[in-house]
C-alpha cells in the first residue's frame, strides 16, 4: 500500500490533476449547455478516476522505456501486480461511476477497448513523438465526452468545440512539458 501511496504522490499530484479534472468537468457541462441529470460532483469523480485510470495505464504501458530513462520512478522498482489490479478497480469503478447515464457507460467502455487497441495494434507502428504528441492526447477530448454524457443531454456541437479545446490545451502541455526533440526527435 506504502507503493502505491508513492506512485499516487510521485505521478498524480493533485497541484496539477485537480485543476485538470475541473477543466475537463467545466469542458464537459458547457457541453451539455448547463443542463445536468447527474450531480456534478459524480462528474468530477468520474473525470478523477479517468485521468488516474489511464495515468497508470500509461505508465504500466511505458514500464521498459522508463526504466532506461527514468529509473528512479515508484513504478519500475515496484512489483507489477499491485498497480495491475488498482487499475482493474479504477477501470471498474469508471464503468460503475457512468452506468448512471448508459451511453456514459457506453462511452468509457468504447474509450477502454479503443485504447486497448491503440497500445497493443496502433502504437508499434508509430514513432514515440507521434504516440506521445498525437494519439494518446486523444484521450483528454474522449475524458470531456464520456463525462458529458453522464451529465445528460449533450450539444454535438458544444461537445466537438471542447473536445477540440481540450486537445489543443493537451498538446500546448506536452510541448511545454516535454518537447518532441527531448523526447526522440522530430519524427
């Protein structure tokens, strides 16, 4: 538990994912045009349990790379079995957490398989700079729906302008944070 509580500490810092996940629950109630059926609280929850579900995946995902260039990290000096089965219970509770809403439930389900196959069919076929700056930011836009549609009602085009903000906000982040030229080139 002390790992885990370590992991938590190292790699989801509240300072940073706090105000994330009230970004992205605000990105997804303008979505719906301020008309909920769910609690918004339930909303920051679900948007919580997603950025630590797929902050872990990432990581667990990312174990090797990490142990040549970060190998001080909690999660490479740490047995794997805890983390695997705290992200079956994030990954479960998202799933509870939306079943309020069933195309919510819908959503984190097709978010879960499709990135499944993004890590294990699309990501050997694509440089690092295009995984890390392209397709796994897709995620964020995907967080705003899925927590839009536990809210209710969703405005298509409300939902695709926040969708579209919060990828560029994403991708403004990772460039800031971690350039494509640190990371391996401009490929």
């Amino acid at each position: 538990m002390r790992t885990v509580a370590a992991y938590l500490r190292e790699r989801f810092r509240l300072a940073l994912f706090g105000p994330v996940c009230l970004l992205l629950t605000a990105a997804a109630l303008w979505s719906t045009g301020g008309v909920t059926t769910t609690p918004l609280p339930m909303t920051f929850l679900l948007g919580a349990i997603l950025l630590l579900q797929f902050r872990l995946w990432d990581d667990l995902e990312d174990r090797s790379r990490d142990r040549r260039t970060h190998p001080t990290r909690v999660l490479v000096n740490a047995p794997d079995e805890p983390f695997r089965r705290l992200l079956i219970m994030l990954t479960v509770a998202a799933l509870v957490v939306s079943a309020r809403q069933p195309d919510a439930f819908a959503a984190t389900l097709v978010l879960n398989v499709a990135f499944w196959c993004a890590y294990r069919v699309v990501r050997p076929h694509l440089s690092e700079n295009s995984w890390r700056f392209g397709l796994l930011l897709c995620k964020y836009p995907a967080f705003v729906g899925v927590m839009a549609l536990s809210l209710g009602d969703v405005d298509p085009a409300r939902l695709g302008m926040a969708a579209t903000a919060t990828y560029l906000c994403a991708s403004g982040y990772e460039l800031l944070h971690d350039s494509p030229a640190r990371v391996g080139g401009t490929s």
